[in-house]
C-alpha cells in the first residue's frame, strides 16, 4: 500500500480511460488528481453508444469494485441476434443477413451503454479528485527516477499542477502529453472519412425491430454513406427512451461547412437529413425525427496503422486510452482497448504499491502488444469498409 505522503498520480484529462484507471487507484489507495480541459462533464454531448467487448467488459469488471459493476451492468443494454443486418439502405433490401462480427460479448448478446453513461459511472466517487478547466499542454520533470523526484503538468494558462510522483495521459487523440513523451512518434491520422451522430425516439426504430443493424447507401457520387444501429428489445413502444446512430462517410462524402468538425446541433442534423433523402421509407425516420440538438460531427481518426511505435521509456509518463492508440470506429473497439490499458496499468501500480521506476515500461511493453493488434484490426477494417487510406509518410495528421 501507498505510503500517506507519497506524491500524487497525475492524471491528464478525465475520458473513460482516465476514470477507470482512476478507479483502480481509488481502490488501492493510491493517491491521484485528474486535470480535466472542459468545465463539467456536461460541457459537450455524450450521447453517442459504445459496444462493449467481452475483453473491454472484462477489464472493466477486474477494476470495478462488485456494487459498482453490477450498477455499469445494469446500466447497459443487451441486445440479441449477436451478427450484423446489413440493408441497402435505399431499397430496403437486405444485402447480407446477419454478418458474421464477432459482436456478442457476454451470454449471447450484444452489450452497449451510452458514454454519458459509462463516464456518470466510472466517475462516481472521484468527484473531489477532478480539477475542471485544466488544459494540460504539456509536463515537467525534476530530479532521479527515484522516490526523490517529481513530475508536474503545465497547463494552457501558464499555471502548472503540484509535483507528482507520475503523469497519465489519457487526454485523447490531441494529447500533449503523448506528443511530449515519444517525440512526435505517437500520430494521428486524418482518414479524410467524416461521420454525424444522431439521436431519435425509438419509436423512430420501429421499422427495423430489435438487433445490431449495417445500413449502406451506394448512390451518392461523392462516395458511400452507412449507418451502424443498434435497437435494443422492450423500449421501441416508449418515445421518452432515444437510441443513437453513427453515420459514416467515405472521403469527401459527409463535409461540415468550413471543414469545422466542432459545428454541433441543426447544421450537421440538416446535413444528415439531405444525405439520406432518398432512404427507404423504413429507416428515414431515425434521421428524420433526430433531435437536432444531439447531432454532432465527427472527423475519423486513426493512429499509426504499423503499430504503436517504440519511444525512449520515460518512468514517470505514461500514456492510455486514444491519446496512444486512437482508431476507427470499424469494429468498435476503442473504447475497449482504453479500459484495458486503465486495468493493466492500474494493476502494475497496485502490485508495486504506488509509482515505482520500472511501471511504465512493463506497461507500455504489454500495451503495445494489443494496441497494434487493435489499431491494425480497425484501420483494416475501415479501409474495406469505408475505403480510407494512411500513407504513413505523408498523409496528414491532426
Ligand atoms: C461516435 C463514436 C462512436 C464510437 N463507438 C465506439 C464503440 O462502439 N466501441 C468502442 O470501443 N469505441 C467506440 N468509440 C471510440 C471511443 O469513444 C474512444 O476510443 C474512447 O472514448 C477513448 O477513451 P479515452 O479516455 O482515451 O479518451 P476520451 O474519452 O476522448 O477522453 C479524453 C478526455 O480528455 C479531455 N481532454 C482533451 N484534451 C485535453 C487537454 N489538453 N487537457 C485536459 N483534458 C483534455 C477530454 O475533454 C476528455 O474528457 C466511438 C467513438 C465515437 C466518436
């Protein structure tokens, strides 16, 4: 166990892999802060619904105390029928019946909460451990890796945090603090592909009945649109429960005014509606009864497809979650990789009670390991589905 005085675990923004990772101390009794850029977790929409794998929830519950998981368990939707509809989505028609992903995780069916939701959870009880408005842009470090030493963040400001004994990065695919610690080896692609997320009543969803649901639309010149859904049983009839949708476009065929990808609301809402005008009848109504205010844009991201690269090991900066290992959303599987690096790494920490050299590296050797696996099943994926492509060398990053 840590010892009272030991120096905090600085953790750089409060996303789902932050929050478990910092569960995991809580757990452990290992002090912690989280530095967080936005100003409440209701700053900007959360809707969007995550599928979880049978390894994602199995990180989740080797963190969770009992009581917890069984609220996160509760709080998640399971769906049958564990493969993929695939329709065209303008003639209706379905084009292959029932894909053979490997989407069902636990007994059968397919598991998926909300992030707002995820996040509401994985928060619970680190409310006095979070610093709102803290833009971490990068770290500092003073003296030996030994017990002696520290490490502090900077934030956009000016002003830095206290000294801590470690730095996480889990701030997402701009994070700073991945930027500083592998020397710009750790990228993020622009795929050039661009999504919209909707929200509608799921009285809206009728029309398809219950499943996890590949609707794809070939006739727009610009390039091909789909649709992923996900309609879970015994609240189709209640028009106060929505369900969401993810859009995806292939390069150049879903473009936010003035390329700006933060436009949320009406504008990318409109745009979703004329993209799918000529959708059949049965699935028109998920877009077309959307709640304009939830619908968002979303630019398609993608680390470096090879792998995560090898940087020189720092002992006290680490990094989890997106801001190392960002994908797709083919196979729906970032989120699932960001809580197992919270586990992994939370359980390293827990075993040498608290920061010690030698952490990081027996963590980020693991990591690697899955990351890529995950990264390289997701861009290959994306670039089947979505036709999307990385030149390493040249493609632009964010
Ligand atoms: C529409 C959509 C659908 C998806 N569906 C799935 C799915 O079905 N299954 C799946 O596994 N994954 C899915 N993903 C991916 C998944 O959401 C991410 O992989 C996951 O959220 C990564 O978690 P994270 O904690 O690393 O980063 P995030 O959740 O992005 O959290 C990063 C946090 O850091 C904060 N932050 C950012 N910059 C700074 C800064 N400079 N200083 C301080 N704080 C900062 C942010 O505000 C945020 O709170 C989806 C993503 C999208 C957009």
């Amino acid at each position: 166990m840590a010892t009272p005085q030991a120096k905090p675990i600085l953790i750089s923004g409060a996303g789902l892999a932050s929050l478990l990772l910092a569960q995991s101390l809580r757990l452990s009794r290992i002090p912690f802060r989280i530095y967080e850029r936005d100003s409440s977790f209701h700053f900007r929409g959360q809707g969007y619904r995550l599928r979880l794998s049978a390894e994602g929830l199995d990180a989740i519950e080797s963190v969770l105390d009992k009581p917890t998981f069984a609220k996160f368990w509760d709080a998640c939707g399971k769906t049958g029928g564990a493969g993929l509809a695939a329709y065209n989505a303008v003639t209706g028609e379905q084009t292959e019946h029932k894909v053979p992903e490997g989407l069902a995780s636990r007994g059968g069916k397919v598991v998926g909460i909300s992030r707002g939701d995820m996040r509401r959870i994985f928060a619970e009880g680190l409310e006095d451990r979070i610093e709102w408005g803290k833009q971490v842009v990068g770290y500092e470090t003073e003296g030996s890796a030994d017990q002696e030493g520290g490490v502090r963040l900077v934030f956009a400001d000016g002003a830095k945090s206290d000294w801590g004994s470690m730095v996480v990065g889990g701030e997402g695919i701009y994070s700073k603090v991945a930027k500083q610690l592998s020397g710009g080896k750790l990228k993020v692609y622009d795929t050039g592909a661009r999504g919209i997320h909707g929200q509608a009543p799921s009285t809206s969803f009728k029309g398809l009945g219950e499943g996890v649901f590949r609707l794809r639309d070939d006739t727009n010149e610009r390039g091909g649109v789909f649709l992923i859904t996900n309609v879970r049983p015994g609240e189709l009839d209640d028009p106060t429960v929505e369900f969401g949708w993810t859009m995806v476009g292939e390069p150049g065929a879903i473009r936010a005014p003035n390329d700006d990808y933060s436009v949320v609301g009406k504008t990318a809402a409109d745009l979703a509606k004329d993209l799918t005008k000529n959708w059949h009848p049965k699935f028109k109504p998920l877009i077309d009864e959307m709640k304009e205010s939830e619908a968002a844009f979303w630019k398609i991201t993608c680390s470096t497809p090879s792998g995560v690269p090898e940087w020189t090991n720092d002992p006290r900066v680490t990094v989890i979650g997106d801001a190392v290992h960002s994908m797709t959303p083919a196979g729906g599987i970032g989120a699932n990789t960001a809580v197992r690096d919270s586990a992994l790494l939370g359980r390293l920490l827990r075993e040498a009670g608290g920061y010690k050299p030698g952490v990081t590296a027996a963590y980020e050797k693991e990591m690697r390991v899955y990351g890529s696996e995950a990264v390289h099943e997701s861009y290959s994926t994306a670039v089947r589905q979505f036709s999307i492509k990385i030149d390493e060398e040249t493609s632009t990053t964010v």
